[in-house]
C-alpha cells in the first residue's frame, strides 16, 4: 500500500509531466470528492478535469513550481506557485486526502494576477 507521500509525489511527478490522466489512473479514487473556492463542490475524476481545464485556461502551459509539501497520516498539504507570461500564481495551496493507496478528496485555492497590472483573477 502506497503511503500519503508516495501518492503525493506520483502525483506532482504526473503533473509535472504533463499527463494528467496517468494521474488519474494511479492516483485518484474514481468518486474523489473536490471542494474549491470559485468553483464549488464536486465529485469524480471529469470534475478534476474541468478543474485542471480551468486553471490551464490562465496558465496555458506555463510553469509550475512545488514549493511543499507536508504530511501527516492520511491528509497531505501542497504549496505551490505557477507563472505565463501575463499572469501568476503566487498562493497555490491544494490539501488532500489519502486512503488506501488513492485520493479521496481534494481542495483547492489560488488566485490568478495579472503581472502587468497587478489585477487579481479567479
């Protein structure tokens, strides 16, 4: 049985690579319960993404960098930043729940800038 950091890990490794549904695959349990601000409540792996649409919709391909992560048990915390050429995000925080071997819930923030104006999105 993979361990919260295993499953973390697997995760950031997919995403940095781009493929989202290898994460899916390995990472998500199909119903897996998603709470963000801005885009509500849901449940299952379409709504992860259209999420991962809607936060592509700002970032494009752009960069992403993890700055931390900690664990503890069964619940896991992500700190991360992403950046494109006219817009960042500075405050990236998804928390996560883990059981046997998959994430079972998700939540998600961050906030979108404008670089230039320093207008705030999303």
């Amino acid at each position: 049985m993979r361990s919260t950091r295993e499953v973390l890990e697997s995760h950031l490794a997919h995403r940095k690579a781009g493929d989202l549904e290898a994460d899916l695959a390995e990472n998500y349990q199909d119903d897996v319960a998603l709470v963000s601000w801005g885009e509500g409540t849901g449940r299952g792996k379409d709504e992860i993404r259209r999420r991962a649409e809607v936060l592509s919709s700002y970032l494009g391909e752009g960069a992403f960098a993890y700055e931390e992560v900690l664990v503890e048990g069964e619940v896991g915390m992500l700190r991360w930043t992403g950046r494109a050429p006219e817009v960042a995000v500075r405050d990236g925080v998804d928390s996560f729940v883990v059981r046997d071997g998959l994430i079972v819930a998700q939540t998600i923030y961050y906030s979108v800038q404008e670089t230039g104006s320093g207008r705030h999105r999303g």
